[in-house]
C-alpha cells in the first residue's frame, strides 16, 4: 500500500543515478492519483496489447506508414487477440478461454478491490451486453434498461470498468464542424474475442491500433495525439480521427468490402484538410490512392503495419 511512499525515498535518496522502472496492473494507473506525489520524479508509458506493427523500435509520427512489413499477422490478432498469452499461444480455444478467465477475474476480484459492488451478477450482465454496442455510439440507457439496473450505477460501472481497462471510449470532435454531434461516446474493448460480429471486431481492432499510436506519441513527447470520431446531426460519419495538437491530423473510415470511395470520407476530407485520410478494406492486395482527394484506399493489415 505504500509503494508510492518507498519509490519517492528511493528517488530522493539516489537521484537520476539508477534508472527505476514501476509496471503493475491497472489498479496502479488508479492508486497514482492518491497519496504521496511523484510529481517531477516520474514519467508515465502506456502499455498497449500487441500490434501488427510491433516493434523494439517503434516509427514516429513523421515517419507513420512507410513500413509495410507485419511482425503479428492482422488474422491472427482478429482471432487470437493483442494480448501476448493468447496471441503467442496460437490456439483460438484457449484463447476464449483465456479471455473468459480474464473477465471473471475482472469481475471478481479487480473491481471489488475499487468498489464495494455487492451485486455482481448486475454487473456480469452489463458487462456481457456491452459487446454488442462496439463501434456504435455508448448507450448507458440501454445498457442499465437491459441490466435491469439504475442509471447512476450503470453510468458508475462503467467508469470502474474503464479504469480497470476492460473498455475505452472515444469522444465525438467538433471543434470547426457546425453540424457536429457532441452526444455520447463510441465504446471499444481491449479484448476483442468477446466481439461476436465480425465488422464491429475489426474495427475494434483498428481503434487499437489508433489508440496505441496516439498514446506512444504523446508518451514520447511528439505533441499531444487523441483519438477521436466524426458525426453530425445528419448521421454523417467517419469512423476516425486523430487529432495533433489539437488538429485533425488523420482521418480513417473502415469497410468491409466496399473499395469505391466513401461520400462522407470525402466530404470530411476536404473541409478538415488533413494531412493522411485512409478508408480500410479486408482485400489484402488493395492499395490505391486517389490524388484528386487526397484519400489512400488500402487494407487494414497494411495500414495499421505502419502504425505502432
């Protein structure tokens, strides 16, 4: 309990002479905030599941989409996930059930050590509707509706449960767009095996791969990189976009098959002006660019190997 205190002596009594390296589960994120400060003595790294692009030498943002070359095949990260046990495992049945064991410990032992929550059958049953509105926008009406539970709770669940990473949201943006929508979030999972559609999985798995890049970068001190999306009150969309900055810097729309160039895509592309705006397809060998729009049609395992 007073880790924080010892590692603060530590560094005051040695100073920068031994590099300290801290790793811990989420619950460490959660018991930073409280207590003894580490202000000036630390800096924070984000450790991510594995990506298509893994590597010991991660690309900056100057340098993002020159390496085509997949140290984790995208298949395999769509049915094993990114985390290293199941992935490196190479077996899709102990993977679900890898995945399994993981949310019943969540459940059962990491949440009860934030919250005194005395029902967890509620919260099992929250937890398992979740999937289904992955890549669509949080509805924590629906949720406590289908849960049975009140709105306060469910809308308390929810923010346990994303500081325990089980799921991450991405706001809406619309700093210079008028018609933009600033309503609820769109919700993602860390683990993407109990994603049972096959479109909202590979999504989830490209949201990743954002989140991943944006959180590196910022970490290494490239500028300040969110991950955001685009809707406007006439249910225009795209899927993606990362801001620099406060600029939007990406733009990324997924497909499934269609090649043919997204309408929306294009729209938001020539007011936002970005400096990359990608829409991602399942055809592998796909790779197109159309210069009059400044848009790069291109594969989804492509695209997120030249990420982090």
């Amino acid at each position: 309990r007073r880790w924080k205190g010892r590692v603060k002596g530590l560094y005051d009594r040695i100073g920068g002479k031994v590099p300290v390296i801290v790793t811990g589960s989420a619950r460490l994120d959660v018991f930073r905030k409280g207590g003894d400060s580490l202000m000036g003595r630390y800096v924070p790294y984000h450790l991510n599941p594995l990506s298509v692009g893994e590597s010991p030498d991660p690309v900056g943002p100057d340098d993002v989409f020159q390496r085509t070359v997949s140290r984790y095949p995208w298949q395999d990260l769509l049915n094993l996930g990114g985390f290293p046990e199941p992935l490196l495992g190479g077996s899709e049945q102990k993977a679900n059930r890898w995945s399994r064991l993981r949310r019943e410990r969540l459940l059962r032992e990491d949440v009860r050590d934030l919250r005194n929550i005395s029902d967890i059958n509620a919260l099992s049953v929250l937890v398992a509707l979740m999937p289904r509105q992955v890549g669509g926008l949080l509805s924590i009406n629906s949720l406590r509706l289908d849960a049975d539970i009140a709105y306060g709770t469910a809308h308390a669940w929810i923010g346990v449960l994303e500081t325990l990473y089980h799921h991450f949201t991405v706001k809406p943006y619309a700093r210079k767009l008028s018609r933009a929508t600033r309503a609820e979030p769109k919700l993602f999972l860390y683990d993407i095996l109990g994603i049972p559609v096959a479109g909202p999985r590979k999504e989830n798995l490209v949201a990743l791969h954002l989140l991943k890049a944006c959180q590196y970068w910022t970490d290494m001190a490239y500028g300040l990189f969110e991950l955001r999306f685009i809707r406007t009150k006439e249910q225009e969309e795209v899927d993606f976009c990362v801001l620099r900055d406060g600029k939007v810097w990406l733009l990324v729309e997924c497909k499934s098959g269609a090649k043919s160039l997204s309408r929306q895509l294009v729209k938001f592309t020539g007011l936002l002006r970005p400096q990359w705006s990608f829409q991602l397809v399942d055809d592998t060998s796909f790779d197109r660019f159309y210069a009059e729009h400044n848009i790069r049609v291109t594969s989804a395992a492509r695209f997120c190997a030249g990420l982090v």
